[in-house]
C-alpha cells in the first residue's frame, strides 16, 4: 500500500476512519440544539462524501494540493480536518439561525467540571491523532507527541492573560478552550516543526482564537461551541505557520518553512474554504427540501433530548421513582410538547466571560 507501507491495510483504513468520523462530528457543536435528526442524518452522509473525502484526497491521497503536486503540507489534519469543519459549521450556523433567546439571554456551560473532563480527554487522545500520523512509533511519532504537548500547553497561557486583561478573570472554561485551540494549530505542524516553534504556534493560537471567539458577540452569529472560532480560525494560523515554521531536519518528507512554502499553504486553505462552504451550502438546501432541517420552536423549547429522542439527559428523583421531564409534564396534566417558558437561564454581567 503506497500510502502507509509498513502498516496493516486495516489498521491504516480505521486509522484514516478516525478522521473522516471527527470532522463532520465537529460541525455539529455549531448547530447545537437547532437541528432534526433525521436532517443531520442526511447532512452527515452526504457531506462526508461529498466535502471531506475530496479535500482530504487532494491533500493526503495525492491529490492537487498534497505531495507532487501543489506541495502544501497538512501532517494530521489543519485544512482536511479543522478548517474544513469550521468553515462548514460557519455555511451551517448562517443556513440555520440563531437559536430561540439568543443574543437576549445568557448561554453558559451549566457543568464545568464536565468540560475540564471533557478537555483532558480531548488532550489525551490527541496525542494518538497526531503522534499517530507518523504512521511508526519512531523519531518522527515522539517529535510530533512533543509538539502537540508544547503547542497545547503555550496555548492555554495565549488564551488566559488576553481573558484576564480584558475580563478581569482567567476562566476555567477559557484555559480548556484555549488548549483545544492550541491542539487544533499545532496539528497541521506537529510533524514538521521544532518545539521551540510549536510554543509560537501555541500563543499565536491562543490569542488570535480568544479574540476571534470574543468578535462573535459582535457579530452576533449562533455558534454553540465556538468551532468556527476554534477550528476553523485555529486551523488556518496552524496551516499558514506550518508553511513558515516547517523544517525538513524534523521531517525530511516536508519541506522547510519560506515565503513559497507559505504561498501553498495559502492556496490550500482558500480552496478547503470556499470549496468546503459551498458545497456545504448546497448539502444543506437538499437536506431541509427533502427532510428538513430546522427544529420547530416547539420542539426547541421541549429541548431535543426529548423532542427528538424522547429521552433527557437527566432525571429527576421524586418518591413515586425517577421521572423525567416527559413523566413529570404528563403527570401535570400537559402535552411534553406543549409550549412551555425556557428554563431560568442564568444572567451574567454584560460583557463578562462565561
């Protein structure tokens, strides 16, 4: 097998099914409590098919962008994974609105706890992404495992002192966030930079996505877990330093970091985001004229747990037993549909960090 000849064919293929997993599952955090089921059943199919199988050809099954072509060079995923999910989470977020009572109440995580769980795990496992993509447990596999680690780390201190200067609170949430980001730059790099340049990759991220994350308040598009701001932001500083920063004494199969590597890096991620947001934008008006897409404002407000599932995520214990919020409404004599006042949402001061 050219691509990996000194690992299993099967290995490789559920390897490389990794990646074609996380990407549209990474669009969904944009779209968050917006969207039918069945719609993003459709959605899933045919933008895995459509978006992220063309562009992670062109850049790593030997395409027009990858290796002996172009020669832009991605190691485990800044424009096939990041960017192409970020960019289509941002055509989704437009296509389908904002959600009920934004931008009029307060959307705070209600379990910070989860999210330093959540976090740590995404940390973790990133090392396998991009360590992994060496594709060996050699020089280059540890060289990349370092870098992730560096980039990661430099990033959470690139997210907290903007947020402490400008909020007058470093958040828990805002350290967890900025590592994300930092683990998103660091990935088209991991393979092909030194580590002191990793650590620039990390700040850089930290900074510019806390910022990008911080301008969405101003622009007032609904994207529930910050993935455009993350991803796709995160995604393209990591793609355009790994063309300055790149060094072929790390990766003899790359390239070292110049104004022309710079220049393909450039082209690479202009194509994954005008490609990737286009056809995105098409996917979507075939899915919502064929099952649709939006949620009703009934359903919205039940919540889809329920509305699209009928189950909920918590329940609540009385001494008749554990109910739920279907068990409870019926109990009270009401449809578990019908329409209800949104929960109390926690306010926060204007203009502080949630």
């Amino acid at each position: 097998m050219a691509l990996a000849p000194t690992v299993p064919a099967g290995s490789f293929m559920l390897f490389q099914l990794m990646f074609a997993i996380i990407t549209p599952a990474l669009i969904t955090g944009a779209f968050a409590e917006r969207m039918k089921f069945s719609g993003y059943l459709l959605f899933l199919v045919l933008w895995s098919i459509l978006v992220y199988s063309p562009v992670a050809h062109w850049v790593w099954g030997g395409g027009f962008l990858g290796a002996g072509h172009l020669g832009a060079i991605d190691f485990a995923g800044g424009t096939v994974v990041h960017i192409n999910a970020g960019v289509a989470a941002l055509a989704t977020i437009i296509y389908l609105g904002k959600r009920r009572g934004f931008g009029k109440e307060a959307f705070v995580p209600h379990n910070v706890p989860m999210v330093v769980l959540g976090g740590a795990i995404l940390w973790f496992g990133w090392f396998g992404f991009n360590a992994g993509s060496a594709l060996s447990a050699g020089p280059l596999a540890s060289s990349a495992f370092v870098a992730t680690q560096l980039g990661a780390a430099a990033a959470v201190l690139g997210w907290i002192i903007p947020e402490w200067i400008r909020h007058g609170k470093a958040t828990t949430v805002g350290a967890v966030t900025g590592a994300v980001a930092g683990l998103v730059a660091i990935t088209p790099a991991s393979g092909y930079v030194e580590p002191w340049a990793a650590i620039v990759i990390g700040l850089a991220a930290g900074v510019i996505c806390f910022f990008a994350v911080d301008f969405k308040s101003r622009i007032g598009y609904d994207d529930s877990l910050d993935v455009v701001g993350v991803h796709m932001v995160g995604g393209i500083i990591g793609a355009l330093l790994t063309g300055v920063f790149a060094s072929i004494a790390i990766n003899p199969a790359g390239a070292n970091g110049s104004i022309g590597q710079l220049g393909k890096q450039v082209v690479a991620v202009a194509v994954t985001l005008v490609y990737s947001f286009v056809v995105t934008m098409v996917i979507l008006k075939i899915a919502d004229v064929t099952v649709g897409l939006r949620v009703s404002d009934e359903e919205e407000v039940t919540e889809l747990d329920l509305s699209q599932h009928s189950e909920v995520g918590y329940s609540f214990t009385d001494r008749g037993g554990s109910l739920g919020h279907a068990e409870m409404s019926q109990q009270q004599g009401q449809s578990p549909l019908s329409e209800q006042p949104p929960e109390e949402i926690i306010k926060v001061p204007e203009g502080s960090s949630p």
